[in-house]
C-alpha cells in the first residue's frame, strides 16, 4: 500500500517538474526567435523526455535492465499508438507547416533501426550509449540549421509567454526546481515500481513496458493534446517526433553509458518489432499526410494490441 503511495506521488512529481522545464525551455526559446516545430521537437521533447530518461537511468543504476528499456519501448509505442492517434481524435486539424516526411522522418528511424542491432547480442554498451546520444546531437544540429526555414511559424507558441518579460534568474531556478523534481521523483518511482513487481509477482519488464512507461509519457499526452487543440500541429507532433528521437537515443544511451544494459532479446523481440512498426507507421502518415481521424482511429488499434499482449505476458 505504502508504495502504491509513493508510486502516485512520485509521478505527480516528475510530471510536475517536467512541466516547468517545457514551460521554461518555451520561455527561452522564444526569447531567441526558435521555430514553433523546433521548440517542440527539441527542447519541449527533452523535457518531456526527462521523466523518461531519469527513470531509465535511475533503473539502470539500480541495475535494474528490464525496467530502463522497457521503459523506453513502451513509452515510444505509448507516445505514437496513444498520443497521437488522441491527438488526431481531439484536433479539428491536424495540418503541419514543415514536410515532416522529407525532413525528419529518417532522424526518427535510423536510432530505432540501429537499437535492435546493437542489442542482438543481448548487451547495450557503454559505447553503444555514446553512438546513441551523439545521433540525437547531429539531429539537433540539424534542426538548428533548418531554423532559418522555420521562422514563419514563430509567433504561435504560447501568446501569454510571449508577453511575459523574460527573466534569466527566474527562468533558470524554475528549470532548477523542474530538474529536483524529474531526478527525486524518478528516483522513488522505480524503487517503488520495483518493489510492487516484487510483491504481485510481475517481472520487471512488464512494470517498465506499462506502468511506469505511461506514467512518463503523461508529460507528452498532456503537452501534445493541448497543443493540438490550440491548433499547433508543428508543436504537437514536433513534440512526439522529437521525444521519441531523444527516448531511442538520449535516454536509452544515458542509461547504458551509466551502467551496461543487459536484455533477452528473444523474450522482447515483439515489443522491439512493436515500436519499430509504430515507427514506420508514423513515417507512413507523414509520408501521405494522413492526418486524419481514421489514423488516429488504427493507432489507437495498435495500441489496443501491445496492451493485449503485455496483459497476457502477466497471465
């Protein structure tokens, strides 16, 4: 009961400290003059992306394997079947200014293309973690050059923020406050997580693949819907573009970096296939500009899907 407790209050916690640091990271960005795509799949994806990647680490420093990838799995699979087949429920539009296909698609797949190859032989290494956090680097790199072609979308971030004098001290001890929050909060999640497996007998693998994988999608459900009802389609998928690019690669690579990952590739093998598939699946409707009801619909179907499986896996 007591870690039931302290499972809620600590994902209140990360979810609370992650909204801080997006809220910041929209302050500064706007103060520089970054693109409303950029601002979503860059620094509201990594703060989105934080509870994700402090329970992965935490997980990982615990040497607790199962739970830091799965964690990441089920978030990328939870990110595009939840989120976004939501987002395309509840927005009237859905209609991105930036060819998301042409020019971000491939960033998305190559980490989740190379992930399941770097794992076949059942280890995640140190340098496999470095190769995975510098691909996020290069598509950072890469967004911030194609700002310049993204300027027009400026201005349609968050209009109360905009008028808010911006503030160098304020802005970074709320991003201080959101970082104690996200680290604290992940921290006690997974020792908790960890300790209700134990007592239900359910593996590590599935807590990390379910409870505590939507737990730290929570941030992107929140920060993509409310976009999408505002009408910022670049924001909202930009969001779920980016988060799951940094969950592949920063987070995944963070956890390994602080401490080797060890999985069983064959006991895994459909939730790796899983969020390969919902990947293509994205790439598929931005390729086509589907961005439709009826999308929203089949991904919701996906996830329908992993839930079944998952479920049947503690059976």
């Amino acid at each position: 009961m007591i870690d039931s407790i302290i499972f809620v209050i600590s994902m209140g916690a990360l979810i609370w400290g992650a909204d801080f640091i997006i809220r910041e990271s929209e302050r500064i960005a706007l103060h520089f003059g970054i693109s409303e795509f950029i601002i979503g799949a860059t620094l509201v994806a990594l703060g989105t992306s934080l509870p994700e990647m402090a329970a992965s680490v935490a997980a990982s420093a615990k040497n607790q394997s199962d739970m830091a990838i799965a964690n990441v799995l089920g978030s990328n699979i939870m990110n595009i079947a939840l989120v976004l087949g939501l987002v395309f429920l509840v927005a009237r539009r859905v209609n991105p200014h930036r060819d998301l296909f042409q020019r971000d698609s491939a960033w998305l797949l190559f980490p989740v293309i190379v992930f399941p190859l770097m794992v076949l032989d059942g280890n995640l290494s140190r340098m496999d973690g470095f190769l995975l956090v510098s691909m996020m680097g290069a598509y950072i790199l890469f967004l911030i050059d194609s700002n310049k072609e993204d300027r027009a979308a400026l201005g349609e971030i968050d209009t109360d923020l905009e008028k808010e004098p911006f503030k160098w001290p304020k802005s970074l001890g709320l991003l201080a406050v959101g970082f104690i929050l996200v680290v604290t909060g992940a921290d006690y999640a997974i020792e908790s997580a960890g300790n209700l497996a134990r007592i239900f007998g359910v593996s590590e693998w599935i807590i990390g693949l379910l409870l505590v994988a939507f737990g730290t999608s929570l941030p992107e459900l929140v920060v993509s819907i409310s976009a999408a009802k505002k009408g910022k389609a670049d924001m909202s998928i930009g969001n779920i573009i980016g988060s799951n690019m940094a969950n592949t690669s920063v987070v995944l690579g963070s956890a390994a970096i602080t401490n080797p990952l060890t999985i069983e590739f064959q006991s895994s093998l459909f939730d790796i296939l899983l969020m390969v598939g919902v990947t293509l699946m994205l790439i598929f409707i931005t390729a086509n500009r589907l961005y439709s009801k009826a999308a929203g619909v089949m991904l919701l179907v996906i996830l329908g899907i992993f839930l079944q499986h998952a479920f049947a896996s503690v059976s």
